[in-house]
C-alpha cells in the first residue's frame, strides 16, 4: 500500500514537472519574434501596409463629427497612401459609443463617416472611391461602462475595398 502510494507521488510529480517543461518551450521570447510581428512582413500597397504605415482609424470628441487635428494628420497620411495605390475603392465606417439611442448614433456614425469622406476629397481622393456606411453603436470595439471604452468606440474606419480593375 505504502509503495503504491510513493509510486503515485512520483508519477503525479513527474507529470506536472512534463506540463510545466513543455509550458515554458511552447512560447518564443518576443525579442524571436523580429521586426516584423507575428503576421509577417508587411506588403507595400497591402491592406495591412495601410492600417499600419498610416492608420486605418480616427477618433471623434463626444457628440462630435468634427475632425480633430490628430485625425486629420492620419487622414492627410491616408489620402497620400490612396493617390499612391489608385486602384482601391474605400468605405468610411463610422461608429459611435453605446450611450443615446440606436437611431441617434445611427444619425452620428454617418454625420462622422461623412466628415471624413469630404475630409479625403479635399484632399483629392476622388468621391467615387468612396462610400460611407454608419453602425451607430452596433459594433464597438470595447464594451465597458467606462470612458475608456467609450472613446475606443467613438471612431470611424476607412476599411479598403476591392482594388478597380480586379
């Protein structure tokens, strides 16, 4: 009985020595990862080349579809990425937080997406290029009672489309 017992134990230790062995090898240092990320290298004119040489999201004050200066930056940024790759076709997201009624943050998404295609045209991203949709509340990227999420939640994403000519 003893014997079993003391078999057990060592069967028991041996195991979970294995699963913290085999825990601590199943993961790289970040510092292995390199440059680049766990996606691999980004692809000039690519869609993830876009969202991360000059971002694919700006962000609005509450009630507001007014562009602030920090979203015209990325917008200015995106505009020039757009006349570079000509052949994408865009759509403006715009998105608000969960507070106010579906109907009104229906009416905001589209009062901030539209701010933002007329920002693009001034900049010489041809209307044509671009169409808006809102999602009001309907697809936050945060969901939390909290300003933390709700600034988060307050945005719109140019999401790149087919490219004209595919």
């Amino acid at each position: 009985m003893c014997r079993e017992g003391v078999v057990r134990a060592i069967c028991v230790a041996g195991i979970a020595m294995l699963a913290a062995f085999a825990a601590g090898c199943s993961k790289k240092p970040p510092q292995e990862l390199g440059s680049v990320g766990a996606e691999g290298p980004v692809t000039p004119g690519s869609a993830r080349d876009f969202a991360v040489s000059v971002g694919d999201k700006v962000y609005f004050e509450v009630d507001s579809a007014s562009l602030t200066p920090q979203a015209q930056t990325t917008l200015q940024g995106q505009a020039r990425w757009l006349a570079r790759y000509p052949n994408y076709t865009v759509t403006i997201e715009g998105h608000a937080d969960e507070r106010g009624t579906r109907e009104y943050n229906i009416a905001l998404g589209a009062k901030r997406a539209t701010a933002v295609k007329n920002y693009l045209a001034g900049l010489g991203v041809p209307s044509v290029r671009v169409r808006t949709i809102s999602y009001g509340k309907e697809r936050p990227v945060a969901m939390c009672a909290d300003i933390s999420c709700w600034s988060q939640n307050r945005r719109a994403v140019t999401a790149l489309g087919r490219q004209a000519g595919s």
